[in-house]
C-alpha cells in the first residue's frame, strides 16, 4: 500500500459521504421522534420504545457487521461495494419514514427504521473503515479523518440551517421534515456517487478467510491495552459533549437568558468553530503525536466547559468567544481517534496476521453510540432534581443549579478523564514505523499469501 499523500479532491470526494449520513443523523434523534408523535398522531411512548429498541438492535448489528467487512474480499473492494449497498436502503427507507402522512402505523414505522439504521451502519463502518486503508502513514491518517470530520460537521450544519433557510422562501411548499426528507434523498447518490468515481481502495493485504468471526475475537480486540484507551477516550469524550448538547437549549434558554433564535446562533457558531478544528488538530498531531494533540484538546475544552457558568447571562457578545473555543476541540475526538484506530490495526495484523479494521470501526461505532444513549440519561437525573421541561420557570431551585453545572462540569470532568487514560498511550510515532516496516517486510515475502498469525508477533511496549 503506498503511504504517498491524497490530494485534496479525492479527500473532498472521500469526505462527501460525510454529509448525507451526519445529515441524517440529526433529523433521526431530534425530529423524527417528535413528528410521528405529535404530527402523525402514533402514542409518544410507542414511539420512543421504537426509536430505542431499533437503536439497541443497531448496536448489536455493528460487531457482526464489522466482522462480514474483515471477510468481504470483492473484486471491486471491501469497502466501497458495501457503500453502494447501503445507499440505496438509506434512500428508500429515508423516503419512506420522512414523506409518510397521517394513518401510518407502528409496524410502518418499526420496518422502515429497521430498513434505515441497517442502510445507515453499513454505510457509516464502510466509510469509516475505508479511510483507514488510504494511507500508512501515521500523520497523512489524521489528515484524511480531519476531511472525514469536516463533511460531518458541514452536514449538521446545512441541516440545522434547511429550516431557516426554507422559512425565508414563502412560496416554498416543503418545510420541516419532509424538507430534510428530499435533502437527504438527493445528496445520497451524489455524494456516494462521488467517493466511488474517485477514490481508490488498496487492495487488501491478506485473504480475509482466516478471520476468526465470533465473541473470543471481539473481546480480545477489546482487551488489547492500544485499543483499550482508544475505545475508554472515545467512550468519553462522546459522554460529555452528549451531555452539553442534550441540554443546550435548556441550559442557554432557562439558564443565561437567551431567546430561542440567540441560543441557535450559538450553537451555529460552535459547528462552524468545530470546522476549523478539524485540520487544526491534524496540524497539532503533526507536532506533538495524536495523543498528545487529543490530551490537549480534551483539556482546552474541559477548562472553557468550567468557565462557561461565570459568563455573564443574556450577553450575546460575551458568549461568542467561549462557544467558539469549545467548538475548535469538538473535531479532535473524531479526528484523532479514527487515525488512532488505523494504526492499532497495523499493531494488530502484525500480532495476529489478520486484518481486523472492519471489527475495529464497528467496536469504535459501538462506544460512540453507546457513549451517545448515555448522554440522555442526564433528562432523568434532571428530573429527579425537580426539572419541568413544560414550564421550566416552575422548576426547583436545585434543578436549575444542577442544569448548569451537569451542562458545564460534567463534560468538563470527562474530558480531563479522558486526557488521564491516554497519558500512557504505547502506539506513538516511532512505534507506529517500527510497526509499518516489519509490515512491509512481512508483505514483500509473501504479497499474495495469507500473513501466518504466530509469524512476526511483536509485543507492544504495553505488554
């Protein structure tokens, strides 16, 4: 595989899926639950039971798809075809769920979402996974992740400005969800369209018919102590800023004063920072090692999360500068993480003789989902404080104050947690060509065979 460096219109295309799938990612957790309860008429709690049992199947879907990836040996790829696979279930099902009208029902509801997290896991690993294969070198890795990162910020964004833009157009006859619906039917082909037309995929170094498919591998991975620290960090550094956006309206709302359309204006502010951050922290790893860069990150972000609580209420110009600094740390995790993972499974073929980057990103995945559900479990400790979401003027005293600092401490305390456990992180730089230089030696012996699993296994410094 050659390490050489991508040039930017195929990081641009391989980024362009990015934008569909974080698209979606929104509307699924924000609006969708909201416009089958209260515009199409099902039962609220039926639907959140949906939304969360087909979010719990769609865990347990990641390993076992990781581990068809680390087989899939196609003459056209391992990653792309699966990319074109899923696609076409994300259009349908997309179409299905946002253009449905009144009398739709459950079983409706509970088909088509299964029909869309399947389209959207496949994609999403595929994607993930195909990044890793574009380059061996440590530093060109967190490059081709900071592109990756930027089209999912870019795609959150131009979602979250559909409806703004649409309400500014009055002879428009879509709005809401079915806008967003058309939005992510027609970016679809394109984008995906554009990765497969441009970018490469190298061509996988073993067969893929020695891979071991089952619970004693996906654990092993896991208890790797590389891999252990990845997965803890992500794990995180996802918890907290799923805590800070879960209640960022209430918090800049209820808590600082703001109206609805200044506390928008922030959080634009914060994804458009979170832009810029991206290649930031591929230029810090550069410098200091990936870790390094993500520990910083993970700090800088902590200290303006403990800050934000002494900014002074309703006072727009004040708040700019510290959404703006929390937002240049978002993309680290996405960024740094990923590439960090890339380089694990060079540690791990050369332990193992197995290309396992398929399973590594499905695990990966897994923690950020799971990472995700955890966040909202701070609505249930706000309702134990006494927190009324109707009426929140009418709240206790105590919730209000355990809603400022859950916002500002808790992902705070996270991410210095999250610096903590990637003190000691074994995989650095040196490392990481000390790795790629017996991979290469092990592949120019045999470049057509299938690498023997108990040939050329280093230990770690960690071991």
């Amino acid at each position: 595989m050659q390490s050489q460096r991508r040039s930017s219109w195929i990081m641009a295309a391989y980024a362009a899926p990015s934008l569909p799938l974080a698209a979606l990612g929104l509307p699924l957790v924000v609006y969708l639950p909201n416009h089958y309860s209260a515009t199409l008429g099902l039962s609220v709690s039926a639907v959140g039971a949906a939304f969360l049992l087909v979010r719990l199947i769609d865990i347990i879907f990641d390993p076992i798809f990781g581990t068809i990836l680390d087989r899939t040996r196609w003459s056209t790829g391992r990653f792309r075809p699966w990319l074109s696979i899923g696609a076409p279930m994300i259009m349908l099902a997309t179409w299905m769920l946002f253009m449905a009208e009144g009398g739709v029902g459950l079983g409706y509801l509970w088909l088509w979402l299964c029909v869309l997290y399947g389209g959207y896991s496949i994609c999403t690993l595929a994607h993930s996974a195909w990044g890793s294969t574009l380059s061996t070198d440590y530093n060109e890795r967190s490059r081709i992740y900071a592109w990756w990162q930027s089209g999912n910020v870019v795609g959150m964004i131009l979602v979250l400005m559909l409806p703004v833009a649409l309400a500014a157009i009055p002879q428009a006859t879509i709005r809401g969800v079915p806008a967003m619906g058309w939005f992510i039917v027609l970016l679809v082909p394109l984008a995906v369209g554009a990765a497969l037309m441009v970018v490469p995929e190298p061509r996988a170094t073993t067969s893929g018919l020695e891979h071991k498919v089952g619970v004693s591998a996906y654990f092993d991975l896991i208890r790797r102590p590389t891999i252990a620290k990845i997965l803890f960090a992500d794990l995180l550094l996802h918890i907290g800023p799923g805590v800070a956006g879960a209640l960022f309206f209430f918090y800049f709302e209820h808590v600082k004063g703001y109206s609805k359309t200044e506390a928008e204006t922030l959080l634009l502010i914060y994804f458009i920072s979170a832009i810029v951050g991206a290649p930031l922290w591929a230029i810090v790893a550069k410098k200091l090692g990936k870790h390094r860069a993500l520990m910083t990150a993970a700090i800088i972000y902590a200290l303006v999360q403990f800050a934000i609580p002494f900014v002074p209420a309703t006072s727009l110009l004040v708040a700019l500068p510290f959404l703006i600094a929390a937002g240049l740390p978002y993309s680290s995790a996405g960024v740094l993480l990923r590439a960090m993972l890339a380089d694990a499974g060079d540690e791990e073929r050369l332990r193992t003789g197995q290309d396992r980057t398929g399973t590594l990103y499905a695990i990966l995945t897994g923690t950020i989902k799971i990472g995700m559900a955890l966040a909202v479990g701070s609505f249930i400790v706000l309702g134990w404080m006494g927190f009324n979401a109707a009426d929140p003027a009418a709240s206790a005293p105590l919730a209000m104050r355990g809603l400022e600092w859950m916002y500002a401490a808790l992902p705070g305390g996270f991410a210095l947690l999250a610096a903590w456990v990637l003190a000691r992180y074994p995989l650095t730089e040196a490392r990481h060509a000390e790795i790629r230089q017996q991979l290469a030696e092990i592949d120019r012996e045999a470049p057509q065979a299938t690498v023997t699993p108990t040939a050329h296994v280093v230990q770690s410094p960690a071991e």
